[in-house]
C-alpha cells in the first residue's frame, strides 16, 4: 500500500509563519526610527550600540534557548520571545532616557535570542527532511514579509503620529504572535519541567560543532547587515528619501520573490551550490550601494541585496539543519543564530565606530562589508577544494 503524502502546509505550519510574521514586523517597525530617535535625547555617538546591543543579548541567549528548546519545548521557548518584544514596546516611552534606551535595546536583544531558535527546530520537527529547504524558504518569506511591512508601518506612524505610538504598536504585534502560539502543539515527545539545573551549561552545551561550516559563512555574511542597519536609515535621509524605512521595505520585498524558488532550489541542486551564488549576489549588492550614490541606486542595491539573502538565508538554515543531530537541532539552530547575532553586532559596531556621523565614510564601510562577504565565499570554495582532495 502506497505511504500517504505529508502535506507541508498544514494547520501548524501556517500558524508558526504567521506567528513569525507579526513577530518580525513588531520589531522591525523599530529600526528606521530609533537612529534619530536617540539622537533626539542626545545619544547620537552611541548609533553603533542600537544593533550591537541588540545582537549582544540575543547572541547570549542562543545557547540557553537551544537547550530550552531541546528540553522545555519548542512552543515555550517561542512565545517566551514574543513576551520580550511586547514588554518592551510598552517600555521604550517610560526610559525616556539614553542609558534606559540603550539598557532596553540590550533586554530587547532576548527576544530574537529565543523565539527563531525554537521556531526552526519546529519547522524541521514538522517538514519532512528531503522539504527543509523548501519549508524553511516558505517560513523565511513569511519572516521577511515582516521585515518588509515593518519598517514601512513604522516610519509612517512616526511621521503621522508619534514614536510613543509606534512603541506600542510594536507591543501589540507580539501579543498577536503569542495569541497565535497559544493554539500551536508541542512537538518534542518527553518535556522536562524547567529548573535551575537545565541553565546549567558546559562547554559542549554551548556550541554543536558539527554545525560549524554553516556557521562560519552565516558570521560573515552576515557582518553587512549590521553595518546596513546602523547606517541606511542616515544614508537615506541624505539621499534626500523621507521615509527612511524603504531601503528596508525594497530589500525584503526582493527577499520575499525570492525566497521560496531558492529554498527548493537547494533542495534540489545542493546548498553549497546556492549558498555560493547568494554570496556573489551579496558582495555585488554592497557595491552597489557605495558606488551607487543617488535614490536609484540605493533602490538597486536594495534589490540585489533581498534577492541575495533570499538566496542564502534558506539555504543556511537548511545546511544547518542537515548536518545537526535529531536530538541536538535546537543546540544546532541555537549555533548558527550565535554566528548570525555575531556577525550583526560586530558589523553594527564598526559601522557606528567608523561613521562618527560623517555621511562620506558610508561607502567605504560597505566597500570593506563586501570584501569580508567575499573571504566568506572563499571558505566555501576551500572547503569544497579539500573535501575533493580527500
């Protein structure tokens, strides 16, 4: 008797993309406002600490929800993320202050250190194998429609509002995306009950080494998009754009006509193949932006930039998952979101040391994000060189 099909787009599925939608968009609605936002409380030396600070903590934290999410569950470790995001909405307006902003943006840091961890160790958990690329891709698209909506909701409610509304709009996106996991099943057969001794952490607990080829390209393609966070929003405003969230809106739009094809691309040809063209596009787009200096270049930077990540973004989430171990995927996700936070922070911190709000270094940061976007591609070919050799 034939084996029935698994459906990939069932109940489960739709409610973990549209839970992970609403959570992208609350806090991405952020990004574009909150430059010149501390600006205005006189904050404007500490740009580079908006993502630093961000990724510091959700770095921190990857390691604790991986084991979480390999013992509590996947559901709890998930809406322990959007708890974070909805408690610091309402927040932002009451520390009104520098050190309250850049103290908040380090506790708003735990929320992408817990929920897309255990959100793809739940899409693996559901997806038959041979469709991970292809369920991770759809899953990134609806994350990125959050990236994309978000940013463009934000900046509008700021220029037609306040930044306080804003805050609390971001609030009540994650309540909706714990509203949703609330109706979600548990997939882990045997939950632990939490206790102290689970936090407790050895060294082998940190870091699933078998993961380690995904993770270093994911820490280096990924030092780019600290340095586009921290600096497009005022690159944007001198290429004359008001709304200082499209570059985002542009790029994740790419992203999202993307993301799907390449997810079942890598299925079907291979992640190292796909990864390594996501990695051209990658250094290309960077060019394109520094050299590019008027609204359409941007916007073609922007463009090939999305169409980028939407290449790579699915096809790393898919190589990580391939080479985890079945009882280990939340250590596993919990490591290649450790590079990614990395590569975020470390690029957002350099961006903002360098910048020192002169508008003609821009350039040169993105110039030096493509050349760290290339020793990434060249990891992959030496890689690739010495598995033929043996």
């Amino acid at each position: 008797m034939p084996q029935p099909t698994h459906s990939v787009y069932n109940l489960q599925f739709g409610l973990v993309c549209l839970s992970s939608l609403l959570f992208s968009a609350s806090f991405n609605m952020l990004i574009p406002e909150l430059p010149a936002y501390l600006s205005s409380m006189g904050g404007a030396e500490y740009k580079g600490l908006i993502i630093a600070l961000f990724t510091l903590t959700a770095g921190f934290s990857r390691p604790f929800s991986g084991r979480l999410t390999d013992t509590l569950g996947r559901v709890p470790v998930m809406a322990a993320g959007s708890i974070v995001c909805f408690v610091c909405g309402f927040l932002y307006p009451v520390l009104g202050t520098v050190a309250g902003f850049l103290f908040l943006r380090l506790i708003h840091g735990f929320s992408t250190g817990f929920k897309p961890t255990a959100t793809a160790a739940y899409v693996a958990d559901i997806v038959p194998q041979a469709r991970w690329g292809e369920a991770l891709g759809f899953h990134g698209l609806c994350f990125s429609t959050g990236m994309a909506i978000g940013p463009a909701i934000g900046s509008t409610i700021t220029l037609y509002y306040s930044i306080d509304i804003l805050f609390y709009v971001s609030s009540l996106f994650a309540l909706l995306s714990i509203v949703i996991l609330m109706n979600m099943k548990e997939t882990i057969p045997v939950k632990q009950k939490f206790s102290w001794a689970i936090l407790k952490l050895s060294r082998k607990d940190i870091i699933a080494v078998e993961v380690l080829p995904a993770a270093i390209v994911t820490f280096l393609s990924y030092v780019a998009y600290g340095a586009i966070l921290t600096l497009i929003p005022d690159w944007s405003q001198h290429l004359g754009i008001a709304n200082k969230g499209l570059f985002f809106m542009v790029f994740t739009i790419a992203s999202l006509l993307i993301r799907f094809i390449a997810g079942k691309a890598s299925d079907r040809y291979g992640r190292i193949r796909v990864i390594k063209t996501g990695l051209v596009l990658l250094a290309v787009s960077l060019f394109i932006i520094a050299f590019g200096e008027s609204f359409s270049g941007l916007i073609l930077g922007a463009i090939t930039y999305g169409i980028a990540v939407g290449v790579l973004s699915p096809a790393l989430n898919a190589w990580t998952v391939d080479m985890s171990l079945p009882d280990h995927r939340g250590k596993a996700m919990a490591t290649m979101y450790i590079a990614l936070e990395a590569g975020i922070g470390l690029g957002a911190l350099f961006a903002g040391w360098y910048y020192q709000d002169v508008i003609s270094k821009i350039p040169l940061v993105m110039y030096a994000s493509a050349v760290i976007t290339f020793a990434a591609l060249g990891y992959m070919l030496l890689r690739s060189n010495i598995r033929e050799s043996v």
